[in-house]
C-alpha cells in the first residue's frame, strides 16, 4: 500500500485551521490532527508523528510556535513549515534558529501551501542523502532509502519501495506499478535505474526494472511478477539468479 504525506496542523484559530486541513485533504495529504496549543501538539508528535509539522508562530498558551518547535526538536527530527503574520525581527530571528523549511504569510493561498510543502518533500531528500538535481526536481520524483515520493494528481505520494512490482518503460516516461496502484513517471527508465537503490532493484530488460523481492518464477526467457510475464535478457538473467540466491 502507499503511503501519504501525513501533516500536523498547529494552529490556535479554528476557521483558519479547518480551512488549511480542507485544502491539505484536496491536494492529497493526510492530516494527523489540528491541535491549538503547544503543548497539545508534542503530545501529538509524540504518540503519531507527522511526516511535516504546520506551525503557526503566535500560538496562546505557555509556549508560542517557536518554543514548540524547539521542543518538538528534542523529541524528533520533523520538518516544520511556519504559519506567520505580520511577524517582527525578534520573532523572525527566533524562529530563523529553529530551521524550519519554509515561511508562509497569512492570508496565503492554495498554490502557496502546495509549493511550500512540496519544496520540503524535496528538502526531505536532500536531508537523507537523496539526489536533487534540477532534472530530479521537475521531474517530482524523490527517491530516499525506504520509499519514493510520485507526483499522483495535485500532491507527492510516498510509495513505499517493498510495495513496487516493477517499472516498464514507455518513451520518455516510466510507468511505476506498485501492489495497489500505477504512477506515470516523466522520467526515462535509465534515469530511473540510476536513482533506484541497486539492493532492491534490477533492470532485466531495456523496458523494465524490477523489485527483486517480488520475483515469483523464473523461466528460460522471461520471469514472472503477480501473474505478468516480464522478459529478461540473457546477459541479465545470471544477474538476477545469483541476487536470488542472496535474498
């Protein structure tokens, strides 16, 4: 199954707040909870951690966005995007030490939130080693050591490595087919064997790659995927049997 980009909304106006889940539940994103307080949200985080944290800055209570995210960082390493309005230096220099990924003013727009999350998808991966070039970046496919994120409709989806079948080449594109569903890639299937991690995957013919573990049957000319016969080259196939025996 993939996954969702999951998101923490942190934000003491309840309108505003349900209007941002609104707008995350459209583009694709799932919202683990809107809480008003920091304190409600470290509770959050603690017992269903998010994949980004949304963090309005002038939060009520004991502690203000800033001091929740510095909280928030000595329990775990989330990216937070701050929610700010009309913020003065002092506060823009506090929150500038935490690191967060992203600004977004108030009153912002849909496009605004969209890009803000997708730019930290993308610092996601940089973060964990990932490769961002400029090409990977218009492409909108991220890939790190467990998963990769696919654009699917208006969002980035997170598709767990362990649940991809295979990947077929179609032109310029590549076709990624996972235990639940199909993501069209703009990416060739080269590009796409060079950026996939080589412990899981193998490219047995100039149309496909396939995630090892889901190999099913192995025959003279072709092995078998969840009932689809994929072909392999002979060159390949000696590949493929020895990474078998490995698994």
């Amino acid at each position: 199954m993939d996954e969702k980009i999951k998101l923490l909304i942190v934000e003491d106006e309840m309108v505003i707040a349900a209007n941002i889940s609104l707008q995350l539940t459209e583009m694709g994103y799932e919202v683990t909870g809107i809480v008003p307080r920091g304190e409600e949200a470290l509770v959050h985080v603690r017992d269903n951690p998010p994949d980004i944290i949304l963090l309005d800055i002038n939060l009520k209570g004991e502690l203000d966005g800033i001091e929740t995210a510095r909280e928030m960082q000595k329990l775990q390493d989330i990216p937070v995007i701050y929610l700010t309005a009309n913020v003065d230096d002092a506060h823009f220099n506090r929150a500038r030490d935490t690191h967060p990924f992203g600004f977004i003013a108030k009153p912002f727009k849909k496009l605004d939130l969209q890009r803000a999350i997708e730019l930290t998808v993308s610092q996601i991966n940089c973060r964990n080693g990932g490769n961002t070039s400029a090409d990977q970046q218009k492409d909108d496919t991220f890939i790190l050591s467990d998963c990769i994120f696919v654009r699917h409709l208006n969002s980035m989806v997170k598709v767990s490595i362990k649940d991809i079948l295979y990947i077929e080449a179609e032109r310029n594109y590549c076709r990624i087919f996972s235990s639940s569903k199909e993501y069209l890639v703009v990416m060739t299937l080269k590009e796409m064997d060079n950026k996939l991690p080589s412990k899981h995957f193998l490219r047995v013919h100039r149309s496909y790659i396939i995630n090892i573990s889901q190999v099913k049957e192995v025959a003279t000319s072709h092995l078998v995927i969840e009932r689809k016969a994929i072909p392999i080259s002979k060159s390949l196939k000696e590949e493929l049997l020895k990474r078998l025996q490995t698994i």
